[in-house]
C-alpha cells in the first residue's frame, strides 16, 4: 500500500508544452484589383485567405501564437493528472478555406524507470480531440469524455481534423469551429513510468520530456465562383503532412507542397536515401528534423536526394542531419537531366557535406551549414563542376569553417558567391569563423 502510494506521490514526468506552428498555403490565388473599376453599384475588391487559431480560457479569446503555453508550464505529470484546452479555429477572410488541423509530437527526450528500463512519457499520457468547447465539472467526467471520444497514447496519435470554413456572414456555412483537448496520464500507470533520479553512481538522470506539436494549415476552398466556371479554385491543396520515414519517401514522386508534422529518424541500412525527389516539390521543415542515422556499412548515404529533372525547393526553419560520413542532400542525374535544389533557410549539419551536386544546380538563398570546418561543405564533383553538369549558386546563409568564395574547387578562380553577392565573416566565442554571403 505504501508503495502504492508513494508511487503516485513520487512519478514525476516532465513539464508538458506546446510548440505551435501556424502555417498558410495560399496556392494559387486569384484577385481583383481596384485602380480604375468601379461604376455607382458595383466595387471590386481583393479576395484574402485569413485563418486563426484562438486558445478560449475563462471565455476569453487569445490568438495563439508561437509562444502561446497552451498547458500548464508548472504543472508535474503523475497518474491522474489531466489537463482541458479548448481551442476555436476561425477564418477571418473573405474567402472560404479548407483547413488540416493536426496534433503531433513535436520532439521527446526519453528517460530511466525505477527498474533501470528506457521509456518515453509518450507511451504513458492519453490524449483525445472531442468537437464542441466543452467543459467539465471534474477529472474523471474529462476522462471519461476523452475515452468516449476514443483516447489514445501520443505515440500513436494520428489525429487529423479536416473542414471548411466560409466567410464570417455567409449563408453556405460556418466560419468558425471549437474543439477541445484533453490530456491525461491514466491512474493505472506505475512505476513503468516513474523516472529514476539518480542512478547507481549517484549522478542525476535526466528526467523525461514531451514537447506537443499543433499544425494549422488552409487553402482555398472550391467555393467562389466566375463567368466560366462554378468553382475555379476546386484544384488547390494544402502541403501533405509528413510524420514519418515512409510518408517522406512516398513524397518522392509526387508535385506538390509538403510539411514535416514531427521529426524523422532514418537508418542508412537499405536505401541510399530518406527520399529522392524526381517531381517539382516543396518542403517545408516546419522547425522538425530529418536525421540520416549512422551507416551499418562502408557506403555514403543522403538524408535527401534530387534525382533525373526533379526541382526541391527547401524552406526552413528546421533541419537536415547527417550522422557519419552520411551526406545531408545530393543532387545526382544523367545526360540531358538536370535536377534543381534551392535551399531558402534551415539548418544543415554534417561530418562532411551538406550539399553534394554530382549532377544540376544547387541554389543556396539562406540556411545554416555547419560540417566542421570540412572543405566540402557544400561541394560539386570535380570532373562535372568543370565541365558545367554540376553547379553551386549561392545568394545567401552562413557556412561555419568554410568560405564558399575562397576558391572552393581548387581551381584557382571557383567560387561559388554569385555575381553581385560578397562574403562577411565573424569569429565565434569558440574560435568557429562564421562566413555569411550578403548582397554587395
């Protein structure tokens, strides 16, 4: 009985927060502008795509926003333990819109049970999206709702609420939606998950954490109309949400605009990489991660690879990651192909090469790389670069260790700054040398 209790008393998981990540995609548009269209009945006026997120506390409204703590921040998590957010998605233009609102687990830091067994805090705490701005008179009426609306681990959470919202005042539909979050930590968890504070040594063990992802995405919806057709913008989509491995790689030959929902570890033991991008594509980061593992063998693997004609387009932040000798993206192709990477932010970290171009064009606009000072942080293969298939153009970011206009290829005139752009650089506290490419 004793332990029983001190069990409850003693399990102490980490501080939960929320990490939001508000994102738009207009896709194509369409508008009108005023300069010199009116007559006495009729005004043209622009169309626009507002979306918003509100977090309801006490009946006030507040925008959420990146820094919004949608939970508790002193709160310490232990079997019982429940939490209630209710939230209010609103659109706020003149268009209607398609909205994907999605929950993930952002990022998570494991820790030591009392039986000296890893586990995760996301296997331990229940969670559940329920319609409506409800609310509950206590702990347990909250749970039996979640569990009603059929709860599950955040482990395996793969919660996607999808509608659309129309116009405030329009006759067609509703322009703003409530849900409700519910989070909990069962009473029947014990000490599977009660973290060790110090271990055998008397050194302090980390203790679990658990940071939650909320995803805000729109579009147009097929709702307005013109002279030829009922509804012109029925083709525009939101990014597709990647969670994982499998869905970056089914991106590999598809055309459109994807986003990272949470971060994606690889191991380079099959494939030469995460995903090789042949189509004209998007990826937006969306502050999550891509890790290339360790290789299981003497082989060079990519993260990402642009393969034959395809176009990739990288927006930040977030990052790219390659462990070992494993290279971050790789542009690779054959006779008249030529594929295209442009990077426009984000932050690219490897042994040796962020980006390696055996065949196309590397476009670097913005991002952070960081390879140690390696003279092949962003590099083309020799044979290629002088004969023109292979090429870096770089208009903007930050090279740690590495000038890429002092010469890169060793040729004795390459660089890869273009015309018009110089570099600045800046010594670290560390004695790290910073090389950033500016306009001139």
């Amino acid at each position: 009985m004793i332990k029983q209790k001190n069990t409850k008393r003693a399990l102490l998981a980490s501080l939960l927060s929320l990490v939001l990540c508000v994102a738009m995609l207009v896709g194509t548009s369409f508008a009108w502008f005023t300069d010199g269209v009116s007559t006495a009945n009729n005004k043209i006026v622009a169309g626009n795509l507002d979306v918003a997120l509100y977090n309801i506390d006490g009946g006030v409204e507040t925008e959420v926003t990146e820094e919004t703590n949608l939970f508790d921040s002193g709160s310490l998590w232990e079997p019982g333990h429940v939490e209630v957010v209710n939230l209010k998605i609103a659109n706020l233009g003149s268009l209607a819109l398609t909205y994907q609102f999605s929950i993930n687990v952002a990022s998570e830091i494991g820790s030591v049970n009392v039986y000296g067994n890893e586990f995760m805090l996301s296997d331990y705490i229940e969670f559940a999206v329920i319609e409506g701005n409800q609310s509950y008179e206590s702990r347990d009426a909250a749970i039996t709702a979640a569990e009603e609306a059929g709860s599950v681990p955040i482990s395996q959470l793969n919660v996607n609420d999808e509608d659309v919202l129309y116009p405030a005042g329009s006759e067609d539909g509703i322009s703003e939606k409530y849900v409700t979050l519910v989070v909990y930590m069962p009473t029947s968890v014990g000490n599977d998950a009660n973290y060790m504070t110090y271990d055998e040594n008397g050194d302090a063990i980390t203790p679990p954490e658990i940071a939650l992802g909320v995803t805000l995405v729109a579009t147009q919806s097929p709702y307005e109309s013109d002279s030829f057709n009922e509804y012109y913008d029925e083709d525009l989509d939101y990014p597709m949400l990647i969670s994982d491995s499998q869905g970056l790689k089914n991106a590999e030959d598809l055309n459109g605009t994807f986003m990272l929902n949470s971060d994606i570890s690889f191991d380079a033991t099959g494939y030469a990489s995460v995903a090789g991008f042949y189509r004209t594509s998007t990826l937006e980061l969306n502050n999550h991660t891509i890790t290339m593992n360790s290789s299981t063998n003497s082989n060079i693997f990519y993260a990402l690879e642009v393969l034959n004609n395809g176009k990739l387009t990288i927006n930040g932040p977030g990052t790219v990651e390659a462990l070992d000798d494993n290279y971050c993206i790789h542009l690779y192709g054959y006779f008249s192909s030529r594929p295209e990477l442009t990077i426009n932010g984000g932050t690219y970290k490897a042994q040796t090469t962020a980006v390696n171009v055996q065949w196309g064009t590397a476009y670097i606009n913005g991002g952070f790389f960081d390879c140690g000072g390696s003279a092949y942080t962003v590099n083309c293969i020799d044979d290629n670069y002088r004969s023109g298939r292979a090429n870096i153009v770089i208009t903007g970011g930050t090279f740690v260790d590495f000038d890429p206009s002092a010469d890169p290829e060793k040729t004795g005139s390459s660089s890869y700054v273009a015309e018009g752009y110089t570099v600045v650089s800046e010594t670290q506290f560390n004695g790290e040398v910073w090389y950033t490419v500016v306009a001139e």
